[in-house]
C-alpha cells in the first residue's frame, strides 16, 4: 500500500469511528466547560455539566446507531473492525452511561466536576475495545479504560475508597503485567498479533499443547480482570463497597459488555483447549462468587460476589463453543446488565449515599412498597427465576451448553452444565435473602429515604423491561441473531 492509498485508508477509518472521535472531542468539551463555569455557584455548575454529559451521551447514542446498517470493515486495518456485532455492544455500554447519568441525577449526586470526564474517556476506551481486532488495540483500550476507572474510584469522597482503589490499582497493574507478558509470547509463537490473521491460528496449533494453555492463561490476565473472574476478583467486594452506587453499577456491566465481545473475537482463533479453560474458570468464579455470598452483611458486597458468579455465566455460552452459545451469551449479557444497573438504582433508591447494610433494609417493604416489590423481582431475575429475563438468560446459555455436549461429547461441558445448575440452587439462598428482610422483618431503627417520583417511574421502566423480556425474549434475539 503506497503513500496515497495509506491516506485515503486513513481518511476512511477516521470516518468510520465518528462516535468515538464525538467522544475524544466531549472529553475535551467538557475540560474546557469546567473552565468556563468556575465562578459559577457549586449546584448551577454541577447542574450545567450534568446537562451537558447527558446530551453528549444522547448524541453518541445516536451516532453509533446510524453505524449499524454499515458495511462491515476494517478501520486503521488490522486494528478494528466494525460490524453490527461491535454496534449492538457500543449501544449496550452508552446506555449504561446514560443510566448513569440519570441515576445520578435522580439520586443529586454531587460528584466532582472530573467524574463526568472521566466517565467518557471509559466509555470511548470501551467503545475501542468492542471494535478491536489487534492484541495492541486491545491492550491499549483496556489500559485506557482501566485508568480512568482507577481515578473515578480514587474521586469517591468516602474515606474506604483509598483501600478499595488501592486493590484496584495493584491487581489492574498486575494483570495488564500478565497479559502483557502473554501478549509477548503469543507474537513470540505466530509471528502477528492480529487476532484475525490464519498465521495466529497455524501458529498455535503447530505448538506444543501445554505451551499454548500457559500463553492463553497468561494473555487472558487482563481480561479476567475486567470480568470480575477468579483469581483476579479480590479488588471487587472492596471497590463495590466504598465507590459511589452509580459509579459502582456502571463499572459492574460496561466493561464486562466489551470483554464478553473480545473473549468471542479471540474463540475464532485460539485452539480447543481455549474452551475448556474458559469452562474451569467460569465454573470455579461460579462456586466461589456464590459460596462467598452467602456470608455477606452488605448488599453491595453481596452483589459484588454475585457479580463474579454472574461473569462465571457469562463464560458458559463462549465455552460452548456454538452460534446458538455465543447468541446465549449475548443474550445473557444484555439481560445481565438490565437486571444489575436495576439492582444498585433500586438499593439506592432505598438508603442513598448509605452503608447499605442489609440490616438497614428490614421492614422497608412495608414503608417503600413500590421500590421493594420491584427489587425483590430483580433479586428473582438475578437468582435466574421466572417470570423475569434472568429465568430466559439462564435458559439460553444450559440449553447451549448441552447441545454442544450432545454434539462434541466432551465431559468437561457436562461437568460444568451441572456445577452452573448447582450454583443457580445456590444463589437462591442469598438472593432471596434480601426480599425476606424487605417483607418478613420488623423495621429497623432506621428510616428510609423519601423516592422522589422520578426515581419510582424508572423502577417502573426497569421492571417492565425485566417482565416483557421473559415474555418476548424475540424482541433481542432478533437483534442478536442479525449479526
């Protein structure tokens, strides 16, 4: 490729990553804003910069879905790749960020003015890395969104926060080590980085089969870090207890989005035993996040483990190692990051900026009915129960996991369709935990929030969207079996 064409290349990928680029130039918007409305009172400016971040993100949303009837291409070839598949997760993350933004707006959260900057620079480093078909762009989206989110945890006004952000800064340097030293190998092995290239395929088949497991654990660091997976969770619990709720609930579904999308990428490439060391972790991140769960007093740790279970789940449908399991996944992602940003808005909505002991929740389901009812239905939708999008989700992905049994006949998928049933026995336990203090409890000493009817007509939403999926799960699929 001559000079010329290399130009006219380059031209053509800047105009096809219009979204991020509208990022990139909000970020910058949004430094300069700060600026201006430095002598503004504190509320008018938290007031403008909150307005202006939430039709930022109306914007994004916008471009990204005018990306999804285009032609599938490569963008800066080999480095992205833009299809429907990438589109659909772009959408997924930037209405995360827009639930963000209403939950902190409904909540008057008062977050420094950086947090609304940062939380772009995430959002375009996420949108990156759904695209990305390099291991170099892949590192570097996720060192860019593993950055910001170091520092958004490190803004929380809480005193906690420095132990959880410390956690979260030394295990992220830690697994970006790791991945980075995996990477290294790998290009080591193949001679490319391009996931996408036959070279990385041939290059690892012709290599000895325990060389080839050392490097995928090893390039898998910093992957399972972002999914909350073990061995790389022990930041979790602690982060999702000291952070901000509403900067907790994005953390806990956006990134996940995205590396969900790239563990599919690298499943065209990496060999077969790929999938069995993606089953061993999801059914060990399953066992643990659940077990670990039943001994919590605090309803954001308890949803932190269950947030490394639920990524175990995630893995199930890549492990299965089908269209109808990558389809399952999707599903179970989507339906996953609905059912989570509804649980922190709703235990929120309940005890604001608080501690979130579950001891504070007894009896509030006969104060705050509303609220309660619609999180005890959510507490069913993560236990995987009908009639919610859980119930249909879990469905999905045991159904995929057995028909690729039944087809490719490994024991290891049998083994780990039965430790998931389990584990979903399990979770029953401490996800109805919560609705049982809600209801059957006295109330405690502590009074609970007045919910302002904004707040109640968003639960409303979050429930009918939680119900109507169950009943019309067609509504996504359709979506997802067009990719």
């Amino acid at each position: 490729m001559d000079i010329n064409e290399q130009l006219i290349h380059i031209r053509q990928s800047l105009a096809g990553i219009l979204p991020e680029i509208f990022l990139a130039v909000l970020f910058c918007v949004f430094l300069l804003a700060e600026l201006l409305f430095l002598n503004k009172a504190k509320e008018q400016k938290s007031s403008y910069l909150q307005n202006i971040a939430l039709a930022g993100s109306l914007i994004a949303l916008l471009l990204v879905l005018t990306q999804w009837n285009t032609e599938p291409s490569y963008r800066f070839h080999p480095m992205l790749f833009l299809d429907r598949q990438a589109v659909f997760f772009k959408l997924l993350i930037i209405s995360s960020w827009i639930f963000t933004l209403i939950h902190v707006r409904i909540l008057k959260y008062d977050f420094p003015p950086e947090f609304h900057a940062l939380l772009i620079a995430v959002v375009a480093g996420l949108n990156l890395l759904s695209m990305s078909t390099h291991l170099l762009s892949i590192y570097l989206s996720l060192e860019l969104v593993s950055i910001t989110s170091y520092l958004l945890v490190a803004l929380s006004p809480y005193k906690k926060a420095a132990e959880g952000g410390i956690k979260y800064l030394l295990f992220g340097t830690a697994s970006s080590a790791v991945m980075l030293y995996g990477v290294s190998y790998l290009y080591g092995l193949t001679g490319t980085m391009d996931i996408t290239s036959d070279a990385m395929a041939r290059g690892l088949v012709t290599n000895p089969e325990l060389v080839v497991t050392v490097v995928i654990v090893l390039t898998l660091g910093g992957l399972l870090f972002k999914l909350s997976l073990v061995p790389f969770h022990v930041w979790t619990p602690d982060v999702y207890e000291s952070a901000p709720t509403p900067l907790v609930s994005f953390l806990s579904v956006a990134p996940k989005a995205a590396v969900i999308l790239v563990l599919m990428r690298l499943a065209g490439v990496f060999p077969e035993v790929y999938f069995p060391i993606l089953g061993g972790i999801a059914l060990i991140s399953m066992t643990f996040g659940n077990v670990a769960a039943l001994w919590q007093t605090n309803a954001r740790r308890l949803l932190a483990y269950s947030s490394i279970a639920q990524a175990g789940y995630l893995l199930v449908g890549i492990a299965a190692y089908s269209r109808f399991g990558f389809e399952a996944a999707v599903f179970y992602t989507t339906a996953y990051l609905v059912i989570n940003l509804a649980a922190f808005f709703l235990i929120d909505l309940l005890h604001p900026r608080d501690t979130t002991r579950l001891e504070h929740y007894e009896g509030l389901g006969k104060t705050s009915v509303w609220i309660s009812g619609i999180l005890t239905v959510t507490m069913i939708a993560l236990a995987g129960l009908p009639p919610t999008v859980g119930f249909s989700s879990k469905l999905f992905i045991f159904s995929s996991l057995w028909d690729s049994y039944r087809e490719q006949q490994f024991p290891w998928m049998l083994w780990l369709l039965v430790g998931g049933i389990l584990n979903a026995a399990v979770s029953l336990a401490y996800y109805l935990r919560l609705p049982y203090l809600l209801f059957f409890k006295e109330a405690a000493a502590y009074n609970p929030a007045e919910q302002r009817f904004s707040g109640k007509v968003v639960a409303g939403m979050l429930l009918l969207l939680i119900t109507l999926l169950f009943f019309n799960p067609e509504w996504l699929m359709t979506w997802i079996s067009s990719f």
